[in-house]
C-alpha cells in the first residue's frame, strides 16, 4: 500500500515580532556592559571556591556557597547569553530570580545564619526524599505521582541506589536539631500537599518581607514587583500598546538590555560584597 506522508509547511519568522538580526545587532552596542557581566561570572566562579577553601567547610559554607551563590551566578550567567543575543525582554525572567536570590544569601547571613541554613537544609532533604519515593512502591508519594512514573523503567540497581538514599535521608530527619524543622514541614505538607518554601517555615512571610528587613522594600517594590506581570504572562504594557483606536504588538527581544545589565551588575556587587 503507497501512503503519501504530506509535507507541513512550516513558516518563516514574521518580522515585526522575531526579528533575531536585528536583536543581535543592537545587543552588540553595549558589548562592554556584557564583558563586564562575564567578569562578574568569572570572579564568582573563583569566589565560591575560595571562599569554601578558607570556610570552616560546614553545613552553612555548603548551602551559602554551593547552593545559595552557585544559583546566583547560573542566574547572572544566564542573564548574560541572554543580553549578548539581544533578549533583553527573557532577561527580565533571570533579574527577577537574582534579585530574589541575592536577598536571600543576605537575609541567611544577616543573622541566625545556622538555623536557617539548617531550615535550607532540610527542606532540599524533604524534596529529594519525596521524589525518590515516587519511584518507591508502597509509599504515599508513589500513588500521587502514578500517572507521570508508571512509565519509567527503574533497574533495580537504580531502585536500590534510591531506597538506601531515602532511607538515609529519613535517618537524616530524625535527628537533632533537623526533626524539629522536619515537623513544621510536615505539619504544612500534611495539610496542602506540598512543602512551603523554607523560610517561610523558618519564619519570614514573604519575599517582600525579607526585602523590608534588609531594607530594599524600593528594590522589591520597583524590580521584583514590577516583573511579575514578565514572569506569569500577564504584563500588558511590554506586550502591546494602544492608542487612538489602533493596537501594536511589540518584538519579542525588546530593547531594554541597558537597564537589565545595569541592575544584574548592582545586584551581583551586592552579593558578593555580603
């Protein structure tokens, strides 16, 4: 039997909103803004492994630095490729997680360092367990997450790996001073079905409320805030404009990398100062 597959016609970019050229090209007049965002990487790269190499290489050292400010850099990292391609628009998306990442590296340090780690801590020790039990027949986790992991072929060697890891995880939890922390978790979990984020637990309110306490409510209030509506789709000015009964759609790369480069540069000094 001859079947026929048709061809699908794909569609070139509609200029007016992907015009990548372009964006490339006007990215390339702040070429030594990104050379100093790739010197930021570069000296934050070096930092984490100095600054552990002259810590007391505990818990805190491992989760500030490791976790907290290697997740910082991704994020400036990011926002860097992003600016050199002319997506000054996406970037938006990672300034906004820097912001939010570097306030909370100084939030850990400002104070109570060791139990907030710790709250840090147990809280990435819960997510691990709860996903290696998603493979783990018999457990709660395996019966929520049936439909997405029914299809997965675990050897049983990786299964084994897996249960021994949870199970030390668990041995983990059940010790002092983490089985405290584990049961404020639990008491949230036990009620909505997932974890709240690890410091809330450990007793901030929000995001807002942490930059209010370390006194950048302005930096949440003109940065993070106003980059929601960028993050969950639903900013209306950046997207498209309306005037005298006409309506344009804007590019997609919009021609905001100056003010993203500006503030990640800001951001980053702040970080790594503290």
């Amino acid at each position: 039997m001859n079947m026929e597959i048709p061809i699908i016609k794909t569609d070139d970019a509609h200029k007016g909103l992907l015009e990548r050229d372009a964006a490339v090209g006007m990215a390339a007049q702040f070429k030594d803004a990104h050379n100093l965002l790739d010197e930021l990487v570069n000296y934050g790269t070096n930092l984490i492994v100095r600054a552990f190499d002259s810590s007391k290489r505990d818990l805190a050292a491992v989760c500030v630095l490791f976790v907290q400010l290697r997740q910082f850099l991704m994020h400036l990292d990011g926002i860097t490729i992003l600016l050199r391609d002319g997506n000054g628009g996406t970037a938006d998306l990672q300034l906004r997680s820097l912001l939010e990442g570097g306030h909370l590296i100084e939030w850990t340090l400002k104070k109570d360092t060791e139990v907030k780690v710790q709250h840090l801590y147990v809280a990435n020790l819960r997510r691990r367990r709860h996903w290696n039990n998603s493979v783990v027949r018999g457990t709660p986790e395996f019966t929520k997450h049936f439909d997405v992991t029914a299809g997965l072929k675990i050897t049983p060697g990786d299964l084994k790996d897996v249960t021994e890891e949870t199970t030390r995880i668990s041995s983990l939890l059940s010790n002092a001073p983490f089985d405290a922390i584990d049961a404020k978790f639990e008491q949230y979990y036990k009620q909505r079905g997932f974890d709240e984020p690890w410091y809330k637990v450990y007793g901030a309110t929000s995001i807002r409320s942490i930059a209010d306490e370390l006194g950048k409510l302005k930096e949440y209030t003109y940065i993070y805030s106003a980059l929601s509506g960028v993050t969950h789709g639903a900013i209306f000015g950046k997207t498209s404009s309306s005037a005298k009964g006409k309506l344009k759609l804007a590019r997609f790369g919009n021609r905001n990398i100056s003010h993203v480069s500006f503030n990640s540069r800001q951001h980053s000094r702040c970080a790594f100062i503290v």
